[in-house]
C-alpha cells in the first residue's frame, strides 16, 4: 500500500509555496508517478506543483526517461569529448565562467556545469567534494543530461524550455538527484541568436537561492559579451595578418586561429539559396552550390560522381556537367577558406559543416522537439528538386510535425501551425484546440482557422 497523500497536497495554501511544502508536493507527485507505471494522463492534476514541473513530468515520461536509473548514460567517451570541448565555440567562454563561478563555488559548496545545445555535459567544475558525489548520478563531462534521457533537470528542461530555470529536490524526475537542487540558464551566440548550450549550478538548497538565477544569467550576458569581443579580436588579426602577406615585411607573429569561437554551418532551411558561415565569414551561395553542400553535408563518408548526380538531377544527371559545377563551387570556397574546398574521389567535405536541418534532425532524435522547433525556420531549400533535397526536406518536415503532434504542447502546436507548411494543416489546429484550456483567448484563433479551412475545402 502506497503512503498516503499529505493533506496540505490536496488543499494547498494561497500565495507562495514554502520550499519544505514544495518538496512534500513533490514527493507525493512521485507517489502518483509509480501508481501509473511512470506515465501522468493530460488531464491528471498533481496540486502544489508548479506548471512548469507537471509539463516536464509529462514530457519526461512521454519521451521514456526512468525516474528509477540511478545515473545519466555517457554519450562521448574521453577522447571524443576532449576533441568536442577544443573545437566547440563555448571553449572560449570558459575563462568568464569560471573566474564569475567556478572560483567562488569552492568556497560554497556548488558545482558550475557547462553544456552543449541537446545537453550533454562538458565541463563540469567546482567543490571537488561535490564532484565525488555527483559522480554517483553520473553529473559527469560527456553525460546526457537532456529532459529526454534523464526528465527533469535544470540543464535539459532549460534547453527544452529556452529559459532560465531552478529545480529543487523531489522536484526532479530522477529520484537519484532529488538531494540536489539546481539553476541553469541557456547560452544563446551573440551574433546569430542560436542555441549553443547552457549554463549550470548545481548544489544544495541554496543553488536555487532567489539570486543564483540573476547570477548565472549576469555570468551568461558576460560570456557572450565575451565572445563577441573575441571573434572581433580575432577578425582583427586575420585582416592584419592578410595585410602582412602583401606587405614585403616580414611576418611578426602568426594569425591566432579562430575555429574555436565558431560552429561551421549551413542554414537550409526557409531558404532557396544557402547561406554558409566558416570560421566567421558567411557567403551566399547559388541554387545549385546550396544543394551540392547541403548533399555532402549530410553524408561525412563523401559521394563518388555517380552517387551525387543521382542526389542532385531530376532524371539523372552527366558526370562532366558535375565535374563542371565544383570547379565553379571550388573557387568561392577558395575564396572564402581554402580549408574548406571539397575534396574529390570520394566528393568529400574536409571540415566539419553542421546544417541547420541535421541540428533539428538530432534534437528530434534526442526528443528535444522544443529545441528543434525554435531551429526550424521552413522547409530544406523549397525550391530545390534535386531529388537527395526533396527526400532529406520531407524527412526534416515529417518528423518535426510527427514529434509536435504526439508530445507537443498547445504552445508548440500552435508556433508550429503558424509555418507555411502548415498553413493547411487540421490535425495540427484540431490537437492544439484539445490541450487548450476552456477559457484561453488563444482558442478563437484557432477556431477561426478551422473555419476558414472548412468553408475552403467545401469550395
């Protein structure tokens, strides 16, 4: 027989909730969770939790996540995660972070972790007390820590959610971390606005001190100031190096290398014409050049001639017309980094170049739908039939459309709904509608839509 439920559960106080009581709420939602076999129904309510804690049980539950597996799963080995950390742009943040909280959290007992878009740990420092002890639950650089493999977490709900957030305790969908309480705060790049990580601090009761949230998101403002004076700096240097070389002087020092303040990308999506950014310098590319890097992007191991012809020409394609459109696709690429000029015999990239349709691909993967979304801006170059980009543009849109309808919530449902590609879209409208409340103003909107859809479709 199950304990019962404490009466201040079933009959909360007005106002604020103490943090004793919380955990009590808490714990009793536990008690609920076992009696369903891990899972929580829609419409099952667990009183004196907050929203935002009963969402992400739900979401943690829907995507799987064992609240009874004592540890995180690793998800780079040593070797990968040292090669990650050096070449990912929050390695150059850590100076910040650690002189505005990994020095302090000596003294305080705290623990300040680092992490990457779809929440995996990468630098974990702090109270070498508290680190010993978070080895336990596997708190670990190179550990998963995503709301999809552990549930409930500050890292990962924080990325899910794209704010900054504080868990306490029994709060936790993992009964292994409830002696811990934790605020994190996403880490977005200065210049793009893109998702790169998240900051951390883990500890006891006071890592979710009313002011630790301000402090961690005054540390997270100053990295990024941080790294956007550093790719300045770094700019700086190439165009005084590139002087150099036309100057008969002779060289004074080396050009520092700026591959570590910038993730290589390809944004695709929304786009009928690329846009490529490599070491901080970005190029429009034509229609064509779009769907040659999208192709190779997407397959690492390269393509001999025959493979990409098939990818990339209706019907087929000749070899020599290929051939033709890479010298053409070599010198912008010359131009803009010789170190990115596609290899041939196998077609291969030399770099790693991260689109932005294998980025929504991985946190759908990772059950991070939220997070894809935000990322997703529209369709793999609409345009395009090359058929390699019409086959990845439907399995990016029909997974994404797949994960909102199954675990989204009526907010994610309706920013997807406002896509172009689901302008149309009933099942979409119909979903949103059953998870809104009775009386939320948003449901007009909604109904209107389904309206318009209707009488069009009897036209």
């Amino acid at each position: 027989m199950r304990n019962p439920i404490h009466p201040a559960v079933l009959h909360p106080p007005a106002g604020g909730v103490p943090a004793a009581l919380r955990q009590q709420y808490a714990s009793a939602g536990h008690e609920q969770l076992d009696a369903r076999g891990h899972g929580l129904p829609a419409n099952l309510q667990l009183p004196g939790l907050s929203t935002l804690i009963q969402e992400s049980w739900r979401r943690s539950a829907e995507l799987h996540a064992n609240p009874d597996n004592p540890e995180a799963p690793l998800a780079m080995d040593r070797e990968e995660l040292e090669e990650y950390r050096r070449q990912h742009p929050l390695a150059a943040i850590m100076p910040v972070i650690h002189k505005l909280l990994v020095l302090p959290s000596h003294d305080s007992g705290m623990l300040v972790a680092v992490g990457d878009e779809v929440g995996r740990l990468l630098w974990v420092e702090g109270d070498a007390v508290m680190q010993r002890r978070a080895e336990g639950m596997m708190f670990v650089p190179g550990a998963d820590w995503s709301e999809a493999t552990v549930g409930t977490s500050a890292p990962g709900t924080a990325l899910a959610l794209g704010r900054g957030i504080q868990i306490s305790g029994a709060e936790h969908y993992k009964r292994s971390v409830h002696p811990w309480s934790c605020t994190a705060v996403p880490f977005h790049d200065p210049d793009s606005g893109a998702l790169l990580g998240v900051v951390d601090i883990t500890g006891t009761e006071s890592a979710v001190a009313p002011h630790t949230l301000s402090l961690v998101e005054a540390t997270v403002a100053a990295a990024q100031a941080h790294l956007r004076v550093e790719r300045l700096q770094a700019a700086a240097a190439r165009q005084s190096a590139a002087a150099r070389r036309r100057s008969p002087a002779p060289k004074t020092a080396d050009t520092p290398s700026a591959t570590s303040l910038y993730r290589n990308s390809l944004q695709l999506l929304g786009r009928d014409q690329a846009l490529l950014s490599i070491d901080g310098n970005t190029v429009a590319l034509s229609g064509r050049h779009s769907e040659i890097l999208a192709l190779l992007s997407t397959h690492p191991e390269g393509l001999n001639a025959e493979e990409l012809c098939a990818l990339l020409y209706p019907g087929g394609g000749s070899t020599m017309t290929l051939r033709a459109e890479m010298v053409r696709l070599r010198k912008v690429l010359q131009q803009l980094n010789p170190a990115a000029v596609p290899e041939s015999r196998p077609y291969r990239l030399p770099l790693d170049l991260v689109p932005d349709s294998g980025q929504v691909l991985n946190c759908l993967q990772r059950g991070a739908h939220r997070i894809a979304l935000e990322i997703y801006r529209g369709a793999v170059l609409p345009r395009s039939e090359a058929p390699g980009i019409a086959e990845l543009r439907q399995r990016v849109s029909s997974l994404l459309r797949e994960a909102v309808l199954t675990d989204g919530s009526a907010e994610s449902l309706l920013r997807y709904a406002e896509l172009p590609e689901a302008r149309d879209d009933v099942e979409v409208r119909l979903a949103a509608l059953r998870l809104l409340p009775p009386r939320s103003p948003r449901r007009a909107a909604v109904v209107a839509d389904l309206e318009r859809l209707d009488a069009e479709l009897s036209a």
